[in-house]
C-alpha cells in the first residue's frame, strides 16, 4: 500500500498566527487513492498549506486507500501538542464524504484523545477555485471558435446526495460568470448520479441546431486518479463516433496554490464561526 511519506506533509513549529487559537492544529483530509500521483499532489497542497501558516502545526490524513490514515494525522498533532484541530477536508463538494463519511472517521480518533475538531466546510464555490477552473480552461481552449459554436460538459465524481448535481451546476455557472455563454451547457457524471459522462456527450454533439462545432469536457477534479482516466476514456470513445466534432479536454485543478489560499479560507471560516457561537 502507498503511503505518503510523513516528513512531506507536516511542519513540526509551534502553533501560531493566522487566527488559529493556541495548541491548534490544522488537518488536511484527502479523499485517498491508489494513484501515487495523485497522492503526491495531495500532499503537495498540504506542504503548501503548511508553508502559509508556518506557525501552526499542519498534517495530512486520508480518509480512504492509503496512509496515512485521519487517526495517524490527528495523533501527530496531539504529539505536537494540540488540543484543537481544524479539520479541511480536500472534497469538491458538500455530499456523503463531507455530510458522513469525514465525521465519523474523525469521531473516533479525536475523542480517544480528548481533542476538540472543528470540521470546515468543502471547496464549493470558493473564488479562488472558480478562477482556477476558468484558468485551467482557458489554458486548454483556444478562443478561435465562438461561444455559440462550443459546448461545455462539466464532469463530476457523481454522488448519490441530490444536491450534488445543483452544486456541480452552480459552481459551473460561476465559471461562466465573465465571459460568453457556450451554446450548450451540460453536466455528466462517472458514477452514482445521472447523466453520465457519455450520456452528456452524445447530448452536446447532437447534430442539431445551434452546429456545435466544439466540445470542451472539463472533470471538475482536484486530483489524478481512476476517474479521470474513466473521463478520458469516454472522451476518445466520443472523439472515434464523431470525428466531425473538436473534442478538448480540461486538465484537472492539480496542486495549485489557490486549492491551499481555499483550503485556509475555509479553516479560517469554521474558526470565526466557532468564535461568535461562544
């Protein structure tokens, strides 16, 4: 099993700063995969993280598939000392991990210590995700075909939570907000939620008016992994029925610094809110 190495991914200084209280550490939850690039990238946002707040002792914690775990991560910060945790979990979206699964695997571990956690909130539509996503489009889609030429398939995880779907739309419509509207917008989904990633594309490719002469396919993903490699699949399946068609497909978010300048908005944000409910 990969396991990312502990001495990339935790600062061992005392706690400090950032409005983070005194003996309060911050733990970095990554959703966890087999993929080691992913897995680095993980622990990359967390390195990055830990560098903004050189003050506060920051680790990271998986929640599934690999070490180390969410109880190795807040064993590390109560060695170092801390009583209070802020747990950021690196999640997209507010659905079962966020809701459930997160809670619970933090449940255990922090009582058996007598640790107080605060979980944030997830990346959501956070403006430094939204320009990320808008950069990592620009990055990849020339502007030599007009918007009503081009359609946009936003790409989710897929979730089994109805309000996944309304989030994914959402935090579409705020990459949107600067330029001109593509032709079609649509959403498609890889797992548990409905269309599917091949269902949206055979939609924006349909042949009728408005002559969609470009598609571009964006995964709304932080990370390498098994997803997006499916996405790629489906996309080259797409690119063989309609040859006729551009295809263009995003890169993921990647271990950018605005993940980490979100990732601490959102700590920040649960400390305030702890603060004015005393």
């Amino acid at each position: 099993m990969y396991a990312v190495p502990a001495s990339r991914i935790a600062t061992e200084s005392p706690p400090a700063g950032r409005g983070f209280p005194p003996r309060c550490g911050l733990l970095v939850v990554g959703h966890g995969t087999a993929d080691e690039v992913g897995a680095a990238e993980t622990a990359r946002v967390a390195a990055l993280v830990a560098a903004a707040l050189p003050g506060v002792p920051v680790t990271l914690g998986f929640l599934e598939v690999i070490g180390p775990t969410i109880g190795d991560g807040l064993a590390h910060l109560a060695a170092r000392g801390c009583h209070e945790v802020v747990a950021t979990p690196l999640l997209l979206f507010e659905a079962g991990h966020a809701k459930r699964d997160v809670p619970e695997a933090i449940a255990g571990p922090a009582a058996a210590r007598g640790m107080t956690v605060r979980l944030a909130g997830p990346l959501g539509c956070h403006p430094a995700i939204v320009r990320l996503s808008v950069a990592r489009r620009q990055a990849a889609v020339p502007d030599d075909v007009p918007a009503e030429r081009t359609a946009l398939v936003m790409v989710g995880r897929g979730s089994s939570d109805p309000s996944a779907p309304g989030q994914l739309d959402a935090f579409t419509a705020a990459t949107l907000d600067a330029g001109p509207a593509p032709a079609r917008r649509l959403l498609g989904f890889v797992a548990a939620a409905r269309p599917t990633v091949a269902e949206a594309l055979a939609a924006a490719a349909d042949p009728s008016p408005p002559g969609v002469r470009r598609i571009v396919v964006q995964p709304h993903l932080l990370f390498r992994g098994h997803v997006e490699e499916q996405v790629t699949a489906v996309v080259a399946a797409a690119r063989s029925a309609r040859p006729d068609v551009e295809w263009l497909q995003v890169p993921r978010l990647g271990p950018d610094p605005a993940v980490a300048e979100a990732l601490i908005d959102r700590a920040s944000e649960a400390i305030g809110a702890t603060a004015e409910s005393v």
